[in-house]
C-alpha cells in the first residue's frame, strides 16, 4: 500500500465510493499512521464509522479530532448524528438545531436535517412538526422564483416524463429499497422516467435502477 497520506485518503474515498467500507477505513487507518493529526483523514473516517453504525470507533474518532480541531463543525454534525443512530432523537434534533442558529444561514442544508430528525420526534405532535418544516423551508422558497407558467398541456393521454432525483440507489437503503419494484411498473404504464442520479455510490442496485430508465444523468 502507498506511504502518500494524500493519496490514500483520495482512495479511501473511491473505495467506499464502491461500498467497500471496510477496506475504505483500513486506508484510512494506515493514512492516520502516516499523519496522525490529519483532519480530513479522521473526517473522512468518523464519516464512515457513523454511516456504518461503527459507533464506538466513531466516538473515538471524533475524541481524536476534537484534539486537533476542537471547533469543526463538521465534526459536531456527525457527533450529533450518533445521538440518533443510538436512538437520542430529541438530542439530535437540539444540536442540529443549536448548530442550524449558530451557523446563521436559514438557507444552510442543515434545514433538511432539522426537518427529516422531526419526524423523529414522539413529543411533538403532528401540527408542531408541520409548523417546523414549513418555517424551515419559508427561506428556501422566498428565495426561489415563481413559475406561473408552464409548457407542458394537460392532455391525458399523452406519455408521462417524470424526472426523478435521488443519490440512494444503492445498497439496502429504503429509497433504493421502495423505488427498484415500482421502475419496470413506470415503463409499462406509459410513463417516461429519467433519473438524475446525485450519488457517487455504483453497485448491483444501481446498474438495476439504471436499466428500467428511459434516460440517466
């Protein structure tokens, strides 16, 4: 294996890419023995931990960042994402939300996070959660234009051109999960689908997806 920390971080980022996380963070460990007081390294390799539910070792992870950069934000991201994957939802949702205010963008992506960890919420009831994410996504659409007219006639029988936008083909996760049945239902109901994939994750899953659609950015 190479002795270029820069470049071993740059391979465990394809080879996780391909969904080979354990030998993603096997690179990144021998990265961090190379240059262990490297933030994107032990970025990069709290990222994974968290995502794999690797939560001891992400803990760890993030003490040892902490040392190095003891106000990333990212890294607080992550340290408030274990709050949910160990099941603190109401701790997850208050240091999104600290870091949300803290952050001073009301247009900031962590808008979406806020508003998925709500629906995670058994103290607030339904109307609450609603009034958050319509707050949440007021700031969002004032900044967008209107579209008052649109190209496309209301004529039923014509085929239907949905595009869809999604990063999660891949893997066991639930988009992946619920969509992969209902795309070769799409072709046979006369509808047009093409799919704008966002991810950078490629497997089984994924090629699937890909061949029931009629086009694929």
């Amino acid at each position: 294996m190479s002795n270029n920390p820069d470049f071993l971080l740059s391979l465990s980022a394809r080879v996780y890419g391909h969904n080979y996380w354990q030998e993603a963070i096997a690179v990144l460990r021998k990265a961090l023995e190379l240059r262990p007081a490297s933030v994107p390294a032990l970025l990069a390799l709290a990222r994974i931990q968290s995502e794999v539910y690797a939560l001891g070792d992400c803990r760890a992870t993030l003490d040892r960042l902490r040392e190095v950069a003891p106000s990333l934000a990212e890294a607080r991201l992550i340290e408030a994402g274990l709050h949910g994957r160990m099941g603190d939802a109401a701790s997850h949702l208050a240091m999104l939300q600290q870091a949300y205010t803290q952050g001073g963008d009301p247009r900031s992506r962590l808008a979406s996070s806020i508003a998925m960890t709500a629906l995670y919420q058994d103290a607030m009831p339904p109307a609450e959660v609603a009034a958050l994410h319509r707050r949440l996504c007021a700031p969002i659409e004032a900044a967008l234009p209107a579209a008052t007219v649109f190209g496309n006639p209301r004529e039923p029988d014509r085929v239907r051109r949905l595009g869809l936008v999604t990063g999660d083909l891949h893997r066991q996760h639930p988009v992946n999960i619920f969509l992969q049945p209902m795309l070769p239902r799409f072709a046979r109901a006369r509808s047009h689908i093409h799919i704008y994939h966002t991810g950078t994750m490629h497997d089984a899953y994924t090629s699937r997806a890909r061949s029931h659609a009629a086009g694929w950015t």
